[in-house]
C-alpha cells in the first residue's frame, strides 16, 4: 500500500512482499528435503526433484495468499502447490514435500529468513548514518550550539557533543541488534507439536543439517509458543528506533525556519512542498518520526500476542507475523531516511552562534551563579543573578554588562570575584571547546567500535546485490 | 503483504489497495475542479478537461508510490502526473490542476473516500453478524449451557443470554459507528494552512459544492491538525474489534475439543490441518482475536499521533494516514470472519448438557447457600454448602444428593427447607428458562434496533458491487 | 506514587485514592441494601443497619487493599469488613450484606461512581480551558502570526486563527464525553453470571431502584463481559488528551526562546529551573505532553482487555479496572494543567511581527505564484517565483523587492500584474484579517455551543465542593 | 491505589513508595557531597553535613509530592527541604548541596536506584519460579498429556516437555535481564545540560566515586536523553511479561473445570469466590494475565517517551518516569503472583490421561498418516486417514480398532503395514516418553544454566531483608 510504502524503503519492501515471501518458505521446504534426503529419511532422488521445484518464480504469490486466507493456514496451500510443481516432473517425490513439518515450522523459518534480510539491511544503514555523523562530529568540532532543555535555551555546547549523544545509541544499538539477531534467527521445526515426533529418528540430523544450510542457529527446542528471543528481536528494533526519533526530532527543531541551525540536504525532488516554493522540508526526519510514532505499538502488539496457548497460539500468532513484518519494514523506513538524510546534513555555524548570541549570555547564568555561590553562598547567588537575569531580560542588554556593572558597585562581590574571571565565564568558544573535549574522547571510542562492527558485518552475505546508496529507489 | 491478506478480506483489500487510493485523490481532484469551474474560480473547459482525466486507470500507482515516497509527498507526484495527463489533450487547462489546494487537502479527503467504502463493508457485515446471532438465539431459546468465570464453571445460563451478550455490543456498535462516521467523514479543503487563502472568494462555494458532489460533510473549518473526529471513529472501530474479539474467545473456548460446546462450519478447504486430518480449527476466531491483539495498538498509534504541530504535522500525520489505512483492514477482517463464522455456527446442546451434568450440581452451590442463608444466616449457609461442596468433590457424589441427605440429618435445615424446594434449585431447565426470559426480553429490542439499522444503511450507496456473501474470494 | 502525583491533579488524586474507592463500594452496598429493604427482598431493619454502616471512615482501606491482594478479590475483604461492622450492633442484619450481588457488581459500579467524579473534574476544567482560549481569540482578534508546516514557516495566519484550532476539539470533546458518559455511568447489578438468579423475583425492582439512588443510568443487562460502552467513554478521554497534546506542543513550540511568541504565566515557583535562573519552563504543556505519550497506551490497554472470556474476565478485567484509573488520573491532570498554563498564557504579538518579517516575504511566495499563474500559467509561475525566492533567499533581500525587480524587467508579466496587486499579496495584516474573519465566524459557534454546555452542566452534581481554580493544591 | 495493589506485590509497592524514593533521592545527594567532599570540590565537612541530612525519616514524601507538581520539578522542593534540613545545623553546609547537579541527575539515579532493588526481587523470584518448574518437570517425568494447537487437541505430548517449554524462556529472560541492567543501572551525572560544566574540574572524579558508592555504572556520558539503555532494560521485563503470561494462560485453560488437568494450591484464603463455595480460580495466573495485558503499553509508552527533544525532554522524559515504576510493580507482582501459583500446582495425571482417551485416538491421526505414506503415499494416505477419522468421529469408535478393521480390509494395506506397528502407533506412553526424552535433555541444561544463575545473583545485596516467601504479604 502506497501509504505504507511512503514510510519505508524499495529495499525492504522488495525482501518482504510476498514473491520473497514465498521464495523463502520454499527455502525452507528446499532445505528440509535435502536434509532429509541425506539423512535418508526421504529419498535421494525425491529430495532432488522437491529443491529442484522450489523457485518462487514457478508459483503464484497472490493465490496462495488468497487461498491461505480462505483456508486459515498459508502453509497448506504453499505445499499443495509445491505438490503439485514436483508432481509435475515426479509423482512419486511429490509425496515427500513438507514431510513431517508442521504449518507453523515452514511459517516462522520464513519469517525469519525474510526477516534477516531487513536486518541486514538495517544493519547496513545503521552503520552508514553513524559514520555519516561521525564525520559530521570532526568537522563541527567545537562549533559552539545552544543547549537546550525543556524546549529552552539553557547553556551553551557544541555540535560534536550534541552528535556524541545521536551517535552513541546507533553504535549500541547495533551492537544490541546483532546480540539479538543472533539468538533470534533460528530454525524452527519442531512438527506438529513441538515433539519432531513425526521426523522420526532422523530429526535432530536434519535439523542440525537444515540449520547449516540456511545459516540459522539450530534452537534447543521448538519455539512455537516460546516468541521471547523473536519479540526480544523486536524490541531492539523498537529501542533503535526511539534512538532515530531522538535525532529526527532534533534535526527538525533546529531546522526550523526561525533557528536554521540545521538543514537536510536538498536532492532533486526531495523536501519541496506542493504549494510552497520557499519550502524545504525536513523529509528524512519526518519518516524517521513517523516510524517513532508507529513502531512502539508494533512492539506492543508483540508483546501482547506472547501469550499463545498451548502448543501453537490462535490469533495472537497470526497477528504476530504480520506485526512483525511491519515493524521491520518501519525501521528500516526510518533508518534509511534518516540516513541521507544525515549524509547531506548542513550545518550553519554563523546561525548557531547568532541563537546564542540573542540570548544575551541568560545562558551563562547558572555559570555565574555557581561562581558567586562560591564567594557569597548559593541562595544570595541564586538571589543576585536572578535579579541581573531579569534586569538583562527587561532592558534587553547582555548580563554580562548588567553583572560587571553588579559588580562594580559591590566591593564584597568585586572583592571575591575577578572581573577578568567573570568576563570569561561568557565565553562561549570556551564552553564550547569544554563539551568538545568531552564530546572527542567519546567520539574516538565510539569510531574504534564502529570500525569494528563495519569490519565484521554478519548479516554481509544476506544483503542484496545493490548497496542503496542512489537513495529510495 | 500475505501475512496481511490472511488476517484482512479480499474486499477491504481491493477498497484500500493503491489503484482505488489513486482514484479517491483523483476523485477530489475531479470535484475540486468541477466545482471551480461552476463557481467560476477556474475555466469551465478546463475544469471539465481536469475531470475527464482523473480516472485512475490512466496512472501508474506504482510508479506514484515510489515517486512519493523520493518526494516525501504522496501528492506531489499525483497532481504532476495529472498535469502530465490532462496536457496531453489541453495544456491550458492543465494549469489549473489542483488550483489553491494543498496536500493534505487530497490526501485526507482521498482517506475518507477509501474509509467510507471500508466502513460500509464493515456496517453490512456487522449487520450480517448480528442477524445470524439473533436467529441463533432464536434457534437455542432456553438450551441450558454452563456459565463461568475466571475460566472455572459457575452457574448454568442459557444459550440465548450468551448470545444476547455477544449480540447486543454489535447492535451498540453499528449506530455509534455510524455517528462517529457522520462526523468523521468530512471533506478536507483548507488549502496550505488552512485559511483557504488561495482558494480565494470563492472558497466557501467551492466546498460547499466538494462536499456535494462527494457525499461529505463540509466541516466548519479545515481539520489539517485537528484529527478527533478521525481518531473518534477509529476509537469506535477499536471499540468494535473489541467485542468481536470477546465473541471470537468465547467461540474458541466453547470449541475446545475437550468442551465441544460450539464448532464454527466446515467450508470446503476451511480450517483443517496441515498435518493433523482429523481437526477442526475456529479460523474465524482466530482471524477476530488476531485484530483483537492489534487493532488496540492501531487504535494507540492513531491516538498518540494526534498532537500534530502547527498548521501540518511532522511525521505524526504521515505515521496516521498509514495507521488508519491498517486499522480499516484490519477491523473489517474481523468482522467478516466473524460473520462467516456465526452464520455457519453449530451449537451441540447435547454436549452442553453433558458439561452441566459433569460438574454434578456443583455450579447450583450459590442457590442452595442463598436458600439455606435465609434460613440460617449467611455465614452458617455459606460454611454448610462448603462442606457439602467438598464432600461431593471428595466423593464423586451429586451435590443434590449430599445436600438432601444432610437436610435428613439435620432437623432445623428439614423444617426450614422443603425437600421439593432444594430440589428444585438443581433444576438445569428452569436455570436456563429463567436466564433465557431476560435474555429474550433483550433480544427483542435488539432485533427491533437492528431492523432498524438493516433497513437505513446510510453507507449503502458506497458498497462494491459483489455482496461478499461468497467467503472470502 | 509521587511521580504519578506529578502529572496529576490534587483533585482527581483525591477523587481516586483508597479511601473514595472504598467509599464508592460502601455507596454500592448501601444502595443494595435499602434498594432490597424497600422491595421486601431483606428485612427493612437490615438494610437500614447495614447502610448506617456504609462509611469509608469505619473501615481500613489499607488492610482491605491488601487482603484483596491475598484473595485475589477486593470483593472479598469489603464484604467481609462491612459483615463484621454492622455485626457489631446487629448480628441478623449482617447476614444480609451483598446479597444476591456479586463481587463484579461491587467493583464495577465503584469503578463507575468514582469515575463520574474526575470526569465532573475534567469537564469542568474543560470548560474553563476552553473560556480561557475564547478570551484570548478575542483580545487576540486578528494578529498575525506565521503558519507553519511540517515545522517549516509556510504563511501567515492569525492568532486567533490558531486558537480557533485549538478550542473547537475541546468543545466537541465535552459533548461526545458527555454522550459516552450518559452511556457508560451505569450500574452493574448482575449477580454471579449476569443473570441475576441470586436476586430473585425482586432483581428488576432492586436494580431501578438502585440505579435511581445512584443516578446512574440502568442497563438492558449486566455488563460483566460487555465492556464496550466503558471503553468508548475510555476512547473519548483518549482522544480528549490527544486534543490537549495538540495545544500543549504549539504552546511548547510557539515558547521556545528563539521564537517566544507564547509564554505560559508564570506563577509563584512554578516552571523555575534548579540550575537555571533566567529559565521559565512550560510546566503546563509539559503535563499535557506527558498525558498525550501516555494516555494512547492506556486507552489500547483497555482495549486490548475487551475480550473477556464467558461470564467475567480472567485478568483482563482486573487489568481494565487499574488501567481505567489511571487513566482519569491522566486525563484530569492533562486538562488541569492546561487550564492554568492558558488562563495565564501571555502572547507576544512584537514577537509574532518579527517572526514574520525575519521571513523576508518568502511566506507569501505561494500567493504570488498563484497570482502569476493565472497570468502565465501554473509552472511558468512556479519556476518564476521558485527563482525569486532562490535569489531572495541568497542575497537577504525582501521577496517583494525581489518580485517588483523581476516585474519590472518583465515586459509580459508587469502587462499582467499591476504593481500595486503584487504589493498587496505582502500585506502581513490583510492576510492575518483574512484568516481571522473565517475564525471569528467559527469562534462564535464554539462560544454559543460553550455556553450552551456551561448552563447544562451534567456532573455538576458530583464535583468536590472547592472549585479547583487555587492551582494545583 | 488499590487497583494497582491488587496486581502488584507488597514488596514492590514498599519499594517504590515516595519514602523509598525520596531515600533514593536523597542517597545521590548524600554520594555527591561526599565524593565532592573528598575531591576537594566542596568543603568536607559541607559534605558531611550534607550526607548526616540524607535520611528520608526527616523529610515528608508527600509534602514534596504536593510541592513538586507545583513547580513542575520533584528536583526542586527535594533540594529546597534538604538544604533546610542541613541548614538547621550548619547554615554554611546548606550551600553546598546539589553542587553542580541538575534535577534530571537526581531523578534518573534514583529511579535508577529504586528499579534496581525492584529487578532484584524479581531476579529472586524468577529464580524460584523456575525451580519450582524445574521441580515439577522431574516429578512428571514422562506423564503424558494432549497437546493442542488453536486450542483443539492435536497429538500426545508430556507434562515435562510442556514445563520445559514454560521454564526455558525464564531462564534466558533472567540471562537477558541481567546484561540489560548492568547496562542500563548507571549514574545520571551531567549538570545543566550534559556537559558537567558546573562541575568544574572534578567532575570525572565525582562521577567515578559517586558510582562506586552507589554501585552504579559509570557512564561514558550523559544520557538525560539517550534513553536507550533503560528502554532496552525495560523491554526485556516486557518480554518476561509476555513469557509470564504464556504460562499463565496455559495453567488457565489446563485449570478449566472441564479440563482439571492442573489447579493452583489454595491458600488460605486465596482464590474463593464471594458467591461460589465450590469455585477455586486460578488467582495466580489472573495477575500474570492481567500483566500481559498492561506491560505491553507500558513497554509502548517507555519506547514513545524516547525522542527526548535536545538536552531534556518536555513531557516525555517525565511520562516516562512515571511509566517505568509501573512497569516495575507490573513485572514483579506477575512473577510473584505466578511463584507461587507454581509453588503450589498440583498435576492430576488421571484427568489428563483421560483427556487422551476421549479423543479416541484421534490424536494420532498425524502418525498413522505418516506411516500410510510410506507405503501408499501421502495424498492416500491422507485421504485413507481422514475417512477413518470420519468413521471414528461418526460412530464413536476408536480411530485404532478403526485402523485396523481397515487393515485387515485392505491386502494392500497388510502387506504394508504390520498390525503391530499399527498398534504402537497409537500407544500413548510411548508418545510420551519420547516428548519427555527430548525435554528431559533440554532440561538438564537448564537446570544448570539456573543453578549458575542462583550461584551468581548480582543484585542479592540490594535484596530487602525479608525474602517474599511468605505470600503477598
């Protein structure tokens, strides 16, 4: 649907429609002939001709959807037709597809095949728009930048501290995700109920082969009503994507016409408004935030959907592959977006500079206020600067002013602190250089550990042929 | 997306898929040009020319999705390609595409088009459940069931007062649905902010004759950033997944093997197994509790992307338009499952029965200790039915029957309780008759209101051709 | 919990703590027993003892909190507590203490008693938020203010134009409130599975009865398992709070010290930072922030705790009744806190004026555009006014200079657009004067209907005696 | 609130009651003087001062709850009554306090604090759940059960094999849990804006004493709005929810009246009905439903909350401070509630055995497909099996006398298919041994993985005295 569409990417709706979707059961059905067949639990030759039959492009995605949502099951009309595609050559192998598998086995492997591909996508780009602000910290270094709390100009930092602080939760979050990701992607094959009962002595042979050959973890056991690594899964995602909201909402704030602190790049076509030429709109942001307001109730439903009865759910299962589906599509949505966003991202200093500078140093106040506290105790510092705040504010001049003249006119005040001390308490390259310094050795450590993570991508192999840099094409 | 398909209908898809999407913008577009054209605002052949080329089939929706989601704007690329189209017969007129229009305004109201359709289908199938519930309850006057809570079996009901409470929400619903909709389903036409600014003197006609020519309400004023009315309907789509969720668990409860109270029918290819030939699965019910588990969260998004800043959201609006979309599909799923479910609904009153018979008249415990209480006070009632309670649990023994040898043993009980009258409180039919009494009082009023609502469809107009009454094909 | 006690109101704080709730189950039973006095169903001397016992003040609701914990049923030790205090002076009339009710009947109808009091609250507040916002339209009337668009400045407005957008979501939520509650504030009297069987010949009589000494509306049936009429009321109190959440962002946008269009007053230690003197933190929006990230996950809880299996819910019913709590508790503070930030919200129109200036003209590039296509065609005038603004933009010059530059070089265009015309598309306060004539037509609507449902207050009746309007006390 | 109780612990409520918090609050203050005192930051004997002050007896919880909504801060009354504590003994003291911090340091540390001493009760009791599962799993070894799927019987499973499915999820949840905390336990120290600029030189070293003293992690920054670390941890008690809630409701259906294959221990006092002597509700899976119901959206809420705007969030910060201590008390009172449901469970081998029976064989089904197929393959096989089962269904016969009055029909079939092995097909001890075979292997390691987890608990110092075995006392 064009709606969902809009919020997330080409990338990932390709690995999740349902020609991919059809494409990794087959895998699944592939995988478990093979190994059946070399564990001989099957015929060699059945094995043969069932693999040789699983190619999406034999089947017809949009009938087995339709015919799954009559039957209540889109399993059992995959494996018809898989039947009826082997019969075609070889009767007698048609009768060893899905042998011994259960609905739900084919089901959740496919899911999380189709899922490790947008994981793998998601992966790609987290690392991406944590280089992108990464560079963006070297080359902002100590630019000095409002800080704001509460929506209001508090003090004064820089542009690579307030980067640190996007930059840290992407480097953990993919570290988190590729944790989970790890638990998660498992095979899933435990028949009917859990038990392989009807995969005979061979079970553990084939899915330990099955495993291999699809590059899942071989689980412990069944996890047919166990969700909790796959919605753990989830909820990273769901963390990432709170992270992104964060950024995304930042970048909106500062590039708001009247701050302009920021700007996202302006490729063709992108950002423009219908009726508005002057307009240039935060497009990266906004899915990002679209994807902050939406993802939290795909994690709820997860969660919710966890309790599934017995052996296998009603209703909640159902509702959690499809959950499931549109929680990847939404992160990488936003990752993505966010991510050219990011790669184009401008940064205007002299705009930076004069928001602080209209603050007429109100932002250096509790600066003062700390130093004076240390001569005349905090509540009398509290009280004087307090009183210069609202003269500066009433007659529009700098405290600064306002307080070296306080100053001058009280010798205990002037007695205790320098005026060269005071001066230099507004300065806002200082304080900037300051949050840098921190800001830097954060920032060094976060580069080292996402060096690390690009060198060893795990999710590498899963990734399509393009690389999704010519945008969301 | 087939994990979405199996759990919605083909009939809401076909409603909200990006073709029928296109055309409701091009329905707004063809209306918003018609009626500037008679008031004057835009030239009469150039109007008629806009229209005549808005019918969906001449775009490519594909090709606009993608194109939107590169824009960050779904109607950028639609109103381009209808300048493209109409151009190429009158380049003149081609000019006036969109005249003084924002987004938004296409957006929205295309939104509602597609909505409404959903909505109809969601009235006339609610009214389908209904009916086949109410000739259900007629069907099972008085046929004794057990009634439990906290999943324990409690009292006997009847088969009718269970109905009448799974009914009555569905009766409730359609006339709060269809209030929530006469608000809900407005037209939108602010134009960039709201203030029709460039809609020029002839704004208000031009609404006026929109709203018209759509069948809309005209709104007092644009609603851009004021979304409780949509999200008031959503709420009452919730609401309504809610109580088909109850029914749909009550249905599967009651279908437990092991209780075998209810089984939905058995439609060719229906709710049969994979691998286990002898069941029997409650495909509807789990297509009902699968919206159960996420239609709250829809609901949630919806609501949570309400405060929309200024004059157009960020991210919140775009995040709502998808949403809404889902929640649609969602909801209209379940009912229609549901429908079909209930319309071949079996009811084993035979089982029922054997379940009353099974508890061995512990479930008639409160009546006995109400009875004695009023001869010896509560608490010695309620310590006295105890005690017989254990003693038939202990032994296997009727309840009735431990009781009538105690009233022997004790004379104060015999003298203060006729034999026939403790008899007659294990009476399982007159329980059920004296349930089924209130509950046919209310079904009557049901089937007089839901008469009512069958015959005033007020979304009639807008249903698809086909009457869905075929499955779901 | 304190930080509960933070976003919520002293009012409804009290309204919802142990003690009221015990008071509401007391208020249930007395009802009971005088309703079955009346009715001959209990002795008359019973029911009066045991509503003389019926006060909150007599009982321990901590010990009843935590022995209903332990029993898993507040039900249990009420009853209990209540059997024992009117044994004190009358053994006999204890014995006819809930008789014939069920532990569901005690609790829902609290739930109900308690619920009407926060809602009188959150109406009341309702009303004087929405009189506080109609007062500034009107000393606002007409003062422009920039239009802003996906956090972009996109035209001009007016004031009042936005306050408009403000209230009328408010007025129409205390109507649909109003109608949801008329349905939801019902009794419950149905006896242990809904059918009354305990109450006997007596139960239609009882429950008018009660319903009428309770003014609350008597329902068609037990609502055990019903619940939808609680959770559209639920429903509109989410959407309420997200109506608040639309207000208190402008608010907290429209305050940000770049812009400082707005300013929450600033009462007696109220929005004061701990570190930051010169800060003046928008402490009302910030409560309406909080309840609108809030109250969504509520309303899905309560949603998703519909389906309630058979004849009384397993958990969810118990997790209705806390989340239905806590979200009146949400709501009220949401409206309360708003309330105070608007009556003393402070505009500053200088402000407002220089916003739209530091714009340059560029905001009214739309009308020009539009203006210049009527002359020589839509995308001739967009790329001409897209070129201007370009220009406009680099060289920090006026936009109209810019365009009467271009006219003026023009042969074509300056035949086609007087000068004069083209000045006047930059008129700041005529566009601010069109906006405000649409407002004030609908603001006067909303002031006829506001004052419509002051008159008609339909909680009146039940709110505390203080009035709230000392703050946050 | 009574409702909340009702669903929650005694020892959670006690730890996060407003003394608790305030005590926490306070335990920063007292950290940060002293670590400032020894590093020369502040005078020491300010520090001591300060720290001697930091007991909550001396403060009022609910005056600074009352003060703190109307100041928008709980930072700033708590700051304001502790430097007046001080102040009544050492005027000069009082100016030191809160030196350098900022009220989002002290909230976050505590709520750091608080949660901490919660997750360690529920470390503890998640501890003995598993045990007590783990118990059971050895005690039924082999006990055979149905196994169902979409809540209708399926095949034979064993009780040890469904406990193992119960036991695995909580013990990789107590895993996960802990790695989360022991990311997410950690200081908040970052003065006005992150940058610790107040804090001046020292600031690193205060950090690291301070964290050292409260055994808290050390950040490599501020994270005021990096709230990905706590998220994560509270997405992981949201997955134990869901895992709980599995549980719960499969100890629900198993405890149905009509089923009785499992029932919760009855306490005294536990689980009775108000009006039905012989009810036994499972009381204990009612919390843990009820939780599964609630902590999805509180896990929403906690994910909504994270796009925190800049350097302190407006509202979503403060939701979420709100929202993770109900999360907290959500969790543990589950995992209590559900301790001691299992503590107490009782199997009844009998009831399940004959749940087994009535299904007549059926359940085997699958199997007797299987082995068909390899002689007749599967589409015969399936139909041959799928018209016993119709006879079996039809005429009330053992689908195995069937099978073999089909055998000895069919030549073919004989030839095939030795009656013995027929027979053995249907022979449910061994069904079960084989589920069991595989769960007690499973089991085995994670009665290891849970035995090193017991050895190891990393929060048993912050355990309150008493140790929650006592019931919800």
């Amino acid at each position: 649907m064009m709606l969902e569409r809009f919020l997330g990417s080409a990338e990932a709706a390709r690995a999740l429609d349902d020609t991919a979707f059809v494409q990794a059961m087959l895998d699944f059905e592939a995988a478990l002939a093979r190994a059946q067949g070399r564990a001989g639990a099957i015929p060699r030759a059945a094995a043969d001709a069932i693999a040789r039959a699983c190619h999406a492009t034999r089947f017809d995605p949009a009938a087995i959807a339709e015919d799954g949502a009559l039957a209540g099951s889109l399993a059992i009309p995959l494996t018809k037709a898989l039947v009826a595609e082997v019969a075609r050559t070889d009767a007698e192998a048609s009768m060893f597809v899905h042998w011994g598998a259960t609905s739900q086995d084919v089901l959740d492997t496919a899911q999380v095949l189709v899922g490790r591909r947008v994981l793998a996508l998601v992966d790609r780009d987290l690392g991406a728009l944590g280089a992108a602000l990464l560079g963006h910290a070297q080359a902002q270094q100590a630019t000095p930048v409002l800080a704001r709390t509460l929506l209001q100009p508090a003090q004064v930092t820089s542009v690579d501290f307030k980067l640190a602080g996007w930059v840290a939760p992407l480097v953990r979050a993919r570290t988190r995700l590729r944790e989970a990701g790890a638990r998660a992607l498992q095979l899933q094959l435990g028949g009917a109920v859990g038990t392989r009962a009807a995969l005979g002595e061979h079970a553990d042979a084939v899915a330990a082969a099955m495993a291999q050959a699809l590059q899942l973890r071989a689980p412990a056991a069944a996890w047919h009503t166990q969700r909790d690594e796959l919605v753990a899964l989830a909820c990273e995602l769901g963390v990432l994507a709170g992270s992104l909201g964060k950024i995304a909402k930042d970048i909106a704030l500062m590039s708001q016409g009247e701050i302009g602190e920021l700007a996202e790049g302006r490729a063709e076509g992108r950002g423009g408004s219908s009726t508005m030429p002057n307009k240039r709109n935060p497009v990266g942001a906004m899915v990002a935030l679209a994807a902050a307001v939406r993802v939290p109730q795909r994690v709820a439903a997860l969660l919710a959907a966890m309790p599934q009865a017995h052996e296998r759910g009603l209703g909640d299962w159902q509702a959690e592959l499809a959950e499931f589906s549109g929680l990847l599509a939404s992160v990488h949505g936003a990752v993505f977006a966010l991510r050219h966003a990011a790669e184009g991202l401008q940064f205007d200093a002299a705009r930076m500079r004069a928001g602080i500078e209209a603050q007429r140093g109100l932002v250096f106040a509790e600066g003062v206020s700390m130093r004076l506290a240390r001569a005349i105790g905090k509540p009398a510092a509290h009280r004087q600067v307090e009183q210069w705040s609202k003269r500066a504010l009433a007659d529009g001049e700098p405290l600064c002013d306002v307080a070296l003249e306080g100053l001058a006119g009280d010798e205990r005040l002037r007695a205790a602190v320098p005026v060269t001390e005071l001066r230099a308490l507004f300065d806002v390259d200082a304080t900037a250089r300051h949050a840098s310094a921190l800001a830097q050795a954060q920032l060094a450590a976060l580069a080292v550990e996402a060096a690390r993570q690009q060198r060893d991508p795990p999710w590498q192999a899963w990734l399509p042929a393009g690389d999704g840099e010519k945008g969301n094409a």
